[in-house]
C-alpha cells in the first residue's frame, strides 16, 4: 500500500507540474491590435488563394474571360500588390518583385511559390511597421500607413473572388466548399 501511494504521489507531482504548463500555454493572450487584426485578414485571404492555386490544373493558369487578366496574370497581380503595398508601409520588396517581372511566371509550381513569399512579405511588413499613424501618399492622396494596410487585405479578398469565379467557370470547385456539409433544404 505505501508503494502504491507514493506512485500515485509522483503521479500527481508530475501532473501537476505539467498541468500549470499546458494552461499557462492555453491562456496565452491572442495577437490584438489593429496589425494583427490585419495579419488575420490577410492570411483569411492567403489561405484561400493558395488552395485555389494547388486546385487549379496548370492548364488553366493561361486561362481568362475576353479582355481580362489571366488565372497566373491575377495571382502575380496579387503577389505585385503584396510587395507594392509593402513598400508603401515601409519595407522595401525584394529585388525582381515588380509587377512586369511578375506576369512573366506563369508555371504553376513558380506561382505558388511566389505567392506564398509575397504573402510572407507583407505580413512582416505589417507587423515591423513603427507608426500606423504615419502620412504617406496612396494613389495620389493623402492617407496613412493604416490604411495601406487595410487595402493591402481588401486588394488580396477582392481577386479572391474573381479567381473563385475563374474556378467556377472552368468547373474546379473551391476546395473550402468541397468540405462545407450539405445545407438543410429550405422550408420557405
């Protein structure tokens, strides 16, 4: 009987000093502020985008509607927009980012890597910027690097949805709605 207590005593000691561990890992504050708010925004965009560009065959990278861009023209438009608006928030892009250079790349292994780095670019560009609150110019006017940051996320949500109705078109299913549950029938 004293064995079995001291096992379950050192059972208990371990438990418990691992327990403080796990609920101190759990309680850890979640990013807040208007960066991360953007970084979230950013990655509900990137998340989306990446899967579509692994869904869509190579095939269909040259695709596009009569006098619009093509599939791989939007994401290198995309990733050109992830580096010039980091660049307005303050972090120069890498060498070879401008849009010219990227329209050129049209394989689909390059595109995703491309837009997976341009992703990762601006997303520190968001969280190293010092000042939010800073002037600077945004097409000609007046503006702040807030809200660079904020059209930076729209400009990645609104070629989301015009790449969704590339995949739409061409038959490709977004693969998020591949796994969404079939909806109830309506009882209107």
């Amino acid at each position: 009987m004293h064995k079995s207590f001291i096992v379950l005593a050192a059972a208990a000691l371990v438990l418990g000093l691992a327990a403080p561990a796990r609920v101190q890992a759990q309680a850890a504050p979640a990013a807040s502020g208007v960066k991360a708010e953007i970084i979230r925004s950013i990655e509900a965009a990137e998340n989306h985008l990446e899967a579509l560009a692994e869904k869509f065959p190579q095939e269909k990278y040259g695709w596009h509607p009569e006098g619009a861009r093509t599939t791989s023209e939007v994401f290198m438009h995309i990733a050109a927009g992830n580096y010039g608006y980091s660049r307005m928030i303050g972090t120069p892009p890498p060498e070879g980012t401008t849009g010219s250079a990227l329209s050129k790349i049209t394989e689909k292994a390059e595109v995703i890597k491309t837009l997976k780095a341009s992703f990762a670019h601006i997303k520190e560009a968001v969280q190293g910027a010092p000042d939010v609150d800073k002037a600077i110019k945004l097409y000609g006017r007046d503006a702040t690097v807030r809200e660079a940051m904020i059209v930076a996320a729209a400009h990645c949500h609104e070629h989301l949805g015009q790449l969704i109705a590339y995949a739409r078109v061409n038959g490709i299913v977004p693969p998020w709605s591949e796994e969404a549950p079939a909806r109830p029938p309506s009882k209107n």
